[in-house]
C-alpha cells in the first residue's frame, strides 16, 4: 500500500517533485512545500481510489507517509469490519 499511495502521490500532484523513495516521516508541508490545495486534491485522489470518505478536519491534519496510511488502513478496516458484520 505504501508504494500506491506514493504512485498516487505523484498522479495527483504532477508539478510537485514526489520522489519514489518518499520517507514515511517527511513533512508534506515543511519539506515538500505542499500547501492547503495539494492536501485537499491528495484527500480527493485517496477518496477515489480507496473508496473511502475523508473529512475536512482529517485531510488538513494528512502531514507525512505515515499519518496517509494510518488514516487509509483505518478507513479501510472500518469498512472490512462493517461489512462482516453485515454479513455475519
């Protein structure tokens, strides 16, 4: 998940330089210079991808790498969960 997301990364913010081998911890906005825009069209592309809904508080809050996937495995387990229960 960790290389798809770094691929969508790159998709979705072409005129930002998103290197391949992104650290888990860097700053979206301090070393990347991502601003307010480029984290609402990420959240937007990971909405889409995942099939997944994130809201205004938590795109704002999507800082590095890590706080991506912990965001998009929860959300994705949330909806697992959901669905067993559904069918249990």
């Amino acid at each position: 998940m960790r290389d798809q997301i770094i691929q969508l990364l790159q998709q979705a913010l072409p005129e930002q330089d998103i290197p391949a081998d992104l650290a888990d911890d860097t700053d979206f906005v301090g070393e990347l210079g991502l601003d307010s825009l480029d984290m609402l069209t990420v959240a937007t592309a990971l909405e889409k991808a995942y099939a997944i809904r994130i809201e205004d508080v938590e795109w704002s809050r999507l800082s590095s790498l890590t706080s991506v996937l912990t965001l998009v495995r929860a959300r994705l387990a949330a909806i697992q969960n959901a669905a067993q229960t559904v069918s249990a």
